[in-house]
C-alpha cells in the first residue's frame, strides 16, 4: 500500500519565486495527511493533484503564520464544495482560538464537523492510532511551543511460508499463524508451531517532520532508524550564528541528525528567502550524509514496502 509524501511547500517565512512556506501532502497506507498549511498550500494541491476533500487529519507544528495561514482558505473551500466528512485537527493550544474567532466574525459556520486536538510540544506522545499507522509528536526546540510529527506504520503481520505450508492445510489455520499463534489441536497439544510455517514481518515503515528547530541532538533517540526524516535546513553552515539566534538549523545540522537517528534519507526544505541555490545546501548536506534529496514543490518521495 502506498506510503507518499508529496512536497506543497518549501520554504520559510518569506514566499520566494517558485517556493513556499511549508505543506507536505500525506498518503499512508489509504489515509490522506496533511502536514503544516502555509499561505497558498490549497492553490499547490490543485497545481500538483492533491484533492482538499480527501484529506482526514491535519497536523500543524506550530503557530508562527508561514506554517498555518493558508488552513482557513483551505477549509471555507472545503466548506464551498460541500464537505461532509468529519476533518480532524491537531496542533498546539491555541489554534482552535484562532479558528473559532475567524469564524464568529465572519459569522460562518462551516458544512462539516472540525475537531481540535492540542497536542503536547514537550515530550513524544502517541496523538493518534488507526488499525494501520501510528502518529506521535516529536518535542522540537524553537522560539515557540513546536511538535514535530512521527508517522509510522503499525508492526505488520507474520508472512505465510507457503514453501513450509504441508499439504491440504486447513485455510482455516492461515489467520491464526497471522496473529502468530501456533495451531493447537482440540486438546491444546502443539500440531504446526508459528515459526516453522512462517516468515518474520516486513519492517514497518516510518516518516519523521522535524521542522522548525534548533540542532537538537537528543531528539534522535525518539526517531531512531527512521525511513525518511524531514528536517528543516533554514540556512548554509556559513549561518550557523543566525540559526542559533532564530532557533533553526543549517543543512550541516540536518545532515547531522540523519546521521545520528540513523535514518535510511534524509529530506531537507523550510529554505531561507536569502538562499537563493537551494543546491548549495544540498551539496552542503551530502557531504556529511550522501543520501539527501531536496525538497522540490511538485514532488513525490515514495517509501517502499
């Protein structure tokens, strides 16, 4: 099943020409995500296919606006076509305040239920669980209360080792041997142990939205092994003393961090106006970690099974 992050947005504060603020579109395994909503988000889903009626839960890390102004055009446009479908939204406190006063002096009322959920910003907490993924918030250093966002795919079922399977075995057997279970007869005595039939679990697979922080080195104990980390790279190590100010991180950093949480790639973006070749920070990012892709608006970075 697909697991697909598709990239709305790209940059920080400041639009800049071909770039903006940060919106990373979700597909999980036939859950559709929605991650941070900065002005112009809705005008990217169209651009690149991503439909405003199918997304379920949106998760914003924080309340500086590059990182949310575009939510409220995004929802009177769901409210315009007729939504329906419950929209869940997580975010740290506050947002709901500024939701509802949008609202009330609009004197709006929107054609589907919204559901706030505050989210902690100081520790790793599970917000959110279906049968087939995992959400849980990531505590990130920044100039405000910022969640960083896990997304993981819930520990997959045994294989069938259907070369081990004896002949005329009962169909009957094959869902106990999923939950892994041995397959006892009516007496409770042991006829096909679990592990003589089976094959250990694919890995589940996992996505990590680091953005914005400070070079935090202990956050990569809570994203160990992660597949894909997306971590912000504001500014060139040359900025290193700005990054510190504003409490952002350089592509060296984010390289760094991969490193350290031991990802399998690693994904920069959140990119300074003032850089101008986002290149430069990709080379910058490569020569620590090699398998750095660029967040380019438009693309698609799919996770493998």
């Amino acid at each position: 099943m697909s697991f697909t992050v598709t990239i709305l947005g790209s940059n920080a504060a400041l639009p800049a020409l071909g770039r903006h603020p940060s919106a990373h579109f979700l597909e999980m395994l036939h859950e559709y995500i929605l991650i941070d909503c900065g002005e112009g988000t809705q005008m990217q889903m169209t651009r690149y296919g991503c439909s405003a009626l199918r997304i379920q839960r949106i998760f914003i890390t924080h309340l500086h606006g590059d990182h949310y102004l575009g939510l409220m055009g995004l929802l009177f446009s769901m409210h315009l076509q007729r939504r329906r479908q419950e929209l869940h939204l997580y975010a740290p406190h506050g947002l709901d305040e500024i939701i509802t006063l949008q609202l009330r002096h609009s004197n709006s009322a929107l054609s589907f239920p919204l559901h706030f959920h505050a989210v902690p910003t100081d520790t790793k907490a599970l917000i959110y669980q279906s049968p087939r993924i995992s959400v849980f918030t990531l505590p990130l250093q920044h100039k405000i209360p910022c969640a960083g966002y896990l997304f993981q795919e819930n520990p997959k079922p045994v294989r069938i080792n259907k070369d081990k399977l004896p002949d005329s075995f009962p169909i009957r057997h094959i869902a106990q041997l999923k939950q892994g279970l041995d397959i006892t007869d009516e007496s409770g005595s042991t006829l096909w142990k679990n592990t003589d039939l089976t094959l250990p679990p694919k890995p589940s697979r996992s996505y990590a939205y680091c953005s914005d922080t400070r070079f935090t080195p202990a956050l990569a104990d809570l994203i160990q092994g992660v597949d894909l980390l997306y971590h912000e790279a504001t500014f060139a190590e040359a900025d290193a003393d700005k990054a510190t100010e504003t409490r952002h991180s350089t592509a060296k950093q984010a390289a760094q961090m991969a490193q350290l949480c031991g990802a399998r790639q690693l994904l920069i973006g959140h990119f300074s106006a003032r850089n101008k070749n986002p290149d430069e920070l990709l080379e910058e990012a490569r020569r620590v970690f090699p398998d750095t892709l660029l967040a380019t608006e438009g693309e698609s970075i799919v996770i493998p099974d």
